[in-house]
C-alpha cells in the first residue's frame, strides 16, 4: 500500500530525513524507533503533508497514487492517519462538529450524501466505546482541556470513526499511564484488520508489548539503518541505541 | 472643504420647513446643535480618536436628506424578510427614516410604550422632556447633525417595575431609490426595576444606492433595572453608518449592549457608558466579521462615577481580505469609587495580510482598591489547529471557516437571549460560508474569506 522510496526533506534548509527506503503492505504492523532527533516525527510529518517541511527528492505512493502531490486532506481522505504526539487543542470547536465536518468531507470526497445527525451520533457513541471515552467529550472542544490519557485515546477514537487505511501513531505512548496505555493499545489492536496497517513510531520497548510489530526498523541520522523483526526492539531496549550508532558512525 | 457645509446650508434654506413637521421638544435643541455646528469641523483620519477613520470624507459624499418627510413604502414588512424572524419579538420597522409598528406590536400592550417622537411628546410630555438629547453629546459634530436634522425618532419608555414579556425589535431598512442620509434617533428610558431587551438590525434592501446612517440612541437604566441592547448591521458595501449610543445607569442596573457587525460598508460605532449608581454592572461587548473593504472602526468609553460597580468588556474582530478594523476603548475610574472591577478585552484575528487592525486600550484610575485590566491582541489563525484538521480530511477553507467561528463564539454566548444566540451562531456560520441571504447581490466577495 505505502512505498517510500530515497525520501529527503528538510525544514528551513535544514535536511532532516536523508534518503529514506519504506515498503509496507497491508496488515502489517511496522514499528520505527530511534534516539531523539533522528527524524521520527519528521517522517510522519512529511508523509501527512506538513507545509512547514519540504520535500527535496525521493517519491511516495500510496495504493498506486502520488502522496505527496496531495494536500493534506486527501491524503486523509485516501485513508492516511496520523494520531499526533502532541494532538492540537482547538478552543471553541466542539468534538461533535469537528467529527461530524471531517467525516461529511471524506464523504463528500466520494461522491456520498452527508451522515444524518442520527447515524453519526450512532457512530460516535459506537466507536467511542472502543477507547472507552465518556459522552461529555461531544459537547467538549477538541482537546480542550484534556488530560494527556483523554488526548491520546481520542486521537484513537478519531482513528476509529474515520476507518484509515493506513494510521501513523506518532508516539502514542508518550505521556500515558500503564492504564490508559493499555485502553489505548487495546484500541488500536481492535481496529486491526488484513486490510489497513499501523506504523508505530516509539522510543521504548513498552507500547511495542501491546501492540505487535512485524518489522522494526531503526532511524537514525535521516536513514533507516537497520530493519528487523520483533526480536530487535528487544534488543534494543537492552542495549540502547549507542552500538547501532556505533555501526553506522564507523561506516560513514 | 468642510462635508458639513452642505448640510447646515441646507438646514438653514429649510429650516422653517423641518420645525413645522417636528415636535416643538426636538426645536429647542436643534437650535442649540446649529450653534456648536457654526464653526465645527468632521474629524479627519489621523485626528485624536480617529487613528483609522476618516469621517469628513463618509460625509463628503452628496447624500439627499429627506426634508419633506415623503413617504416612503407603506408596510416593508411586506417586502422585507429580517434575518433574525421568528423570535416571538414585538416587531417595529423603520424604512429608511419612518417607523412603522407591525401586527406583533400589540403583543407587549399595556406593558411598554414604542412609539414615535411625534406621539411621545404628546403622550409623554415629561419624559421625553427630561431625557432627550441629555445624554448625548453635541460637541461631537455627528450627534449635531443628527440632532439638527432630525424630525422623528422612535421613543421606547418602560415604566417602573414593568419586565417587558417579549423583546422589542426593531428593524432598520434602507429601500430608496437614491443615495440618502439618515437621522435615526433612539430614546429608551427604563424605570425602576424594569426591564427590557432590544434588538435593532440595520439592514440595506438595495445594494445599488449609498446610505449613511447618522445614529444617535441615548438609553437610562434606571435604579435596579435591567436592559439588554442587540445592534446588528447585517448592510451593504456602499451602506455607511455613524452611531453613538449613550448610556446612564443608576444604582443597582444591569446594562448589556452588543454591537454585532457582519456586513457593512463603513462603520463607526461608539459607546459611552456613564455609571453613576452604586452596584451596577455593566456588559460590553462587539463583534465583527469584515471582508472585502468593509471598514468597522469601534470607540467605547466607560466612566466609573460610583463604586462597587462591575463592568466587562470584549470586543472581536475577524478580518479578512483588505478589511480595517479599529478598536478604542478607554475606562475611566474617579476618584473616590473603591471597589470597581472593569476588564476589557480586545481580541483581533487577521486572516490575510492585507487586513489591518488598530486597537488602543486605554485606563484611567484616580481610585486605589479598584480591579482593572485591558487585554489586546492581534493574531492570525493558528498553523498547527489548521493542519490538525486538514489530516482528519477537513479541507483547508473549511478548518478557516471553523477556526474564524470558533474565535467569535464566546462573544455570541455572552447574549442573553437564547433564540438571538441559536440565531447568531448560524448567522455568523452562514456569513463564513458567503451564504447570507443579502450575499447574492454583494459585492464583498466573502466567499474567499
């Protein structure tokens, strides 16, 4: 579904991913870690269609189609998602109109009649469940106010009632509690299907225990260095990042 | 060049003429505003309190003034189709300068009194006597005007521990068939713990003709009594408007006064609130959506006489394309009024480059143990919600749209009147999306904004 091939970008001349090479199919779990600063959120940036990067060479397709010769909300509408690491809070836009304008452009994007208000608050009071929110967070403005639990599992919720093809989960774990990780892990792992696919970008070893990958690959300095299956998060969680960089410092 | 020289010249080629169609009341004074016009001048942009306005140039223009008090259209209920309908409201219209009371009217018998000058000053000699032209001040050279000119005006009296069942509304309409300039003219007194609440919509039936409105509306709030004032310009890009509204509010009243602008020429609004009773509150608030070249420029004065008191004041502005807003607002406190708390806000969102906004808080405190702030800000939408919303499929015009209402939605709950608010907010929607009923024969182009 996704392949990303010699990606580079950069933010204000800056080149912060430096040629990166990504293939990943449907039902697939990949999980992407490195240290601080190797480019992890830029990717996910990059691939969401942030304006504040640039894109300087290299291709992304996405089920056959140019991503990055589309704007941000295509790219949604195609089925790309991305749960933030710092979700946005937008005073005054309550949940219920925010879901209710998203799903209603997506709709409109193939050609469909809006959702009555019945079936979407249906839907929302449905896929709310799966992570387990209260039905207060509609009148609530997007998270406004939230603690850092509620952000992250309404990011999952969002996830939900839009039904992507392909989710980015920028780390999800960051800033969560072993209970709400696991709400939110279980979240994800119901929405799971052979058809869509979940890239976890992380720092630790813990959120990978509850949602498991089929490939990990390791980013560092722009480039993945190394790809794996599940055993080398294992193994870096032991042993840390120093021997990878090690590698790749010597190589250079 | 002096713009008002074609109006004094003309006052005084038909002078005899507008006395005689006038209560005797409003000649007294129009004798006392020509002498402040003899020498006066209309500010130009750059003079003190109009940084960003111009008003010799809004009164330059050859504006026909209805001396001969011609009628106009007999019923514009009939033609006319407010934005604002159904609000079980006691419905009054004013075409262009005449008013006209409508079926809903008799609603509020018995309770309160609308009714025009010329009836008031028969039926209510005294009141009118003590209150008009009280207020307002006629060293402002536009309040002369209208004071010189004015040969009717609409007189709303609640008397002592009347609470009026329904709200009054009033809707202004430009429909004639030439460029003209209006006098309008509001006296609203409100007795002892009585209580009202009002809405006056200025709308322009035909976009084709210039209009400049030239408002003066002085209100009481008597000992105790609560008064809740909607003015709404939902006009035209060739509509212009000059309003002061003066307010005086005695012990223990409750004022709120909202001055909504969503489409509109020119405009500048001024308030001047003297609290005088101990215990009164006071609530001011604006909002303006501006594209196009729309100019709204407000000027709010709030003077602290007593203590105890408590005013709170917001305005906003959300402007686009070359739009010029202009917000002033200074709060006074005397001497000797302890224990005031007076906030004000202004809070400004330019969603283009080319729009322009100028803001000038201003406090002034001669009383120690007193609460007092002022807040001004100007900012553009903010990057990071937009592309929040543009990864959830939102396109980029409709996150603006959400994010613009979103900015203004406090200032529309602050109104006290549930189906003015619903009304509001779909209004406010419906202006965002370019989609106001008056939107098809502008020629703002808000759609882009």
């Amino acid at each position: 579904m996704l392949e990303i091939k010699d990606l580079r970008a950069s933010i204000e001349d800056k080149e912060i991913l430096k040629g990166i090479n990504l293939t990943v199919k449907p039902g697939e779990v990949h999980a992407i870690m490195g240290p601080n600063g190797s480019g992890k959120s830029t990717l996910s940036s990059v691939l969401t269609g942030h304006p504040a990067f640039t894109v300087t060479g290299g291709s992304v397709s996405f089920y056959g189609k140019d991503l990055l010769a589309l704007s941000p909300e295509d790219r949604a509408h195609e089925g790309l998602f991305l749960s933030f690491q710092y979700p946005v809070e937008i005073p005054g836009v309550s949940m219920v109109n925010f879901m209710r304008t998203a799903l209603n452009e997506k709709r409109k994007y193939f050609g469909q009649e809006p959702l009555s208000a019945a079936d979407f608050l249906k839907l929302m009071r449905e896929k709310r469940s799966i992570v387990q929110l209260d039905n207060k967070l509609a009148s609530r403005a997007v998270n406004e106010g939230f603690s850092g639990g509620e952000k992250k599992r309404n990011e999952i919720f969002q996830m939900a009632m839009l039904e992507p093809r392909l989710s980015i989960l920028d780390e999800t774990d960051s800033g969560l509690d072993i209970d709400a990780l696991r709400i939110v892990a279980s979240g994800v792992n119901t929405l799971k299907s052979k058809d869509n696919a979940t890239i976890v970008i992380t720092h630790y070893q813990r959120l990978l225990d509850y949602i498991k990958p089929d490939f990990v690959h390791v980013l560092y300095k722009g480039r993945i260095v190394m790809s794996a299956g599940p055993e080398l998060a294992l193994e870096l969680e032991e042993k840390g990042y120093d021997w990878i960089k090690e590698q790749v410092d010597a190589q250079q | 060049m002096n713009a008002l020289k074609q109006y004094i010249d003309l006052f005084d080629q038909n002078s005899s003429l507008i006395e005689e169609q006038s209560p005797a009341l409003l000649n007294t004074l129009r004798r006392v505003a020509r002498e402040h016009l003899q020498d006066a001048q209309l500010p130009r942009k750059g003079s003190e309190d109009y940084e960003a306005t111009d008003l010799e140039a809004v009164f330059a223009h050859d504006y026909g003034v209805n001396v001969n008090r011609l009628p106009f259209e007999a019923d514009p209920a009939n033609t006319f189709h407010c934005d604002v309908p159904n609000m079980s409201t006691c419905m009054y219209y004013n075409s262009n300068d005449t008013f006209h009371s409508s079926a809903t009217a008799e609603r509020n018998i018995g309770q309160v009194v609308v009714e025009p000058f010329s009836m008031a000053a028969v039926d209510y000699p005294e009141v009118m006597s003590d209150h008009y032209g009280k207020l307002a001040n006629l060293s402002d050279p536009t309040v002369a005007l209208n004071t010189l000119l004015l040969q009717d005006g609409l007189f709303i009296y609640v008397p002592d521990g009347v609470v009026a069942e329904r709200p009054i509304q009033l809707v202004n309409i430009f429909n004639a068939a030439l460029d003209m300039m209006v006098q309008r003219r509001l006296l609203i007194i409100v007795g002892k713990n009585a209580a009202i609440k009002l809405l006056a919509c200025d709308h322009t039936q035909s976009p084709d003709y210039h209009y400049l409105n030239n408002q003066v509306v002085e209100i009481v709030a008597m000992q105790g009594s609560t008064v809740d004032f909607y003015d709404m310009e939902e006009s035209t890009p060739l509509t212009s408007r000059v309003s002061s509204i003066y307010v005086e509010q005695h012990e223990g009243s409750n004022v709120l006064i909202d001055g909504i602008t969503l489409v509109n020429g020119f405009t500048r609004n001024n308030y001047h609130v003297e609290v005088n009773g101990e215990h009164a509150e006071t609530q001011l608030l604006g909002m303006t959506i501006a594209s196009g070249n729309q100019h709204v420029d407000s000027h709010t004065f709030i003077s602290h006489n007593a203590p105890h008191c408590h005013s709170n004041e917001m305005f906003k502005y959300v402007l686009n394309d070359n739009a010029v807003g202009a917000f002033a607002g200074k709060i006074l406190v005397k001497p000797n009024c302890p224990r005031v708390e007076a906030y004000q806000g202004n809070r400004n969102l330019c969603g283009a480059p080319t729009a322009k906004m100028y803001t000038k808080p201003q406090l002034e405190i001669y009383t120690d143990d007193v609460m007092c702030s002022h807040g001004s800000a100007v900012g553009q939408l903010d990057e990071e919600a937009l592309f929040y919303m543009r990864t959830r499929g939102i396109g980029i015009d409709e996150a603006r749209r959400l994010l613009m209402q979103a900015f203004v939605a406090d200032v529309i709950d602050g109104v006290r009147l549930d189906a003015l608010k619903d009304r509001l907010h779909y209004l406010v929607e419906k202006r965002f999306a370019g989609t106001l009923s008056n939107c098809a024969g502008c020629l703002q182009a808000c759609r882009k904004s």
